[in-house]
C-alpha cells in the first residue's frame, strides 16, 4: 500500500538526508509532500546540490492527511522548530504513534515536541546530550527503531541503513 509521507524542511537542511530518502521513499511507490511556511516556495540544501519546492504551507496540513514524517538533518530542524507549528505538527505524529524517520539533526523537532522521554533514538553527536537530556535511551548506532514507530540515525553514511528501517515500516 502506498503511504503519504510529510517531509518538514527549510533551508540549509542536509542535502542527502533529503533527497536519498526522498528517493528511496518514491522507487517503492510511496508519495512525499513538502511542508513549510510557504507553499511554492523554493528551499535550498546546505550544500547548495539539492533545492526542493514546497508542496504545502504548514497551515494548509493536518497529521491525519499522512501516514509518516520525514524530519531530514542539517540546519532545517533547528530552524523549523523554533515556529510552534512545526513542532506541535511532529508531537502529533508521536502522539498518533504514526511512523516518524528523523536523521541526524531531525530529531531536533522531537526534543521541542518532548516526544522522546523513554523513547530509544540516535542523532547527530553533538545533539545526543540533548537527546538525553530529553528523557531518550541514546544508542550510537547507524539506526534506531522504537516501539515500530521511531526510526532514528545519526549521519549522512547511515542512510542505507535508515532508508531500509524507514521502507520496513512503510510495508506494515
């Protein structure tokens, strides 16, 4: 079954934990809507390779349109999270126990949503005391699977890793 998978981005997100998954996602039939303040506007990654259109604006969705949410790292969550949109939109998806892949920096959004207390995850390593702080089991591990809901990485070289965790997910 083909799922509708949210994607919270901005610019100077990073690029490949962006378009790899983003990838991976559409090959296996799955349907991704980006999301920001401004539909149709144009969003560039820190790398300056990738730049991705907004799909919709943040007050034009609701959690239940989607299946999953795609958080990518870089700077883009710690911009998103500091507009209370973003970061009730992701608690909901937590609350929901709808599936949610957050890589790098993504989970960023979740420690605002404290969406992490007794939660497994990873993250970039230098949010990994945040993440403790946040009430999370932190693991140093190329991928993190909580309660078949969470997917967490921590960088750029544990995409294939993540991308096959995500797609296992999306199967169910």
């Amino acid at each position: 079954m083909n799922k509708k998978i949210a994607v919270l981005i901005t610019d100077m997100f990073e690029d490949i934990e962006y378009t790899e998954p983003a990838k991976a996602y559409e090959e296996a039939g799955h349907e991704l809507i980006t999301i920001e303040k401004e539909a149709g506007k144009t969003v560039t990654g820190k790398q300056g390779n990738a730049k991705v259109t907004i799909d919709k604006s943040i007050d034009d969705v609701t959690v239940s349109q989607f299946d999953a949410l795609l958080l990518p790292g870089g700077f883009s969550p710690d911009l998103l999270r500091e507009d209370d949109r973003f970061v009730k939109f992701t608690k909901e998806f937590m609350d929901t126990k709808k599936p949610v892949f957050a890589i790098c920096h993504g989970p960023q959004l979740l420690i605002s949503a404290k969406s992490l207390e007794g939660r497994d995850a990873t993250g970039y390593k230098s949010i990994q005391t945040d993440l403790e702080y946040a009430g999370a089991n932190v693991h140093d591990k190329e991928v993190v699977v909580c309660q078949n809901q969470l997917v967490t990485s921590r960088k750029p070289d544990d995409i294939p890793a993540f991308n096959r965790e995500s797609l296992k997910l999306l199967a169910v």
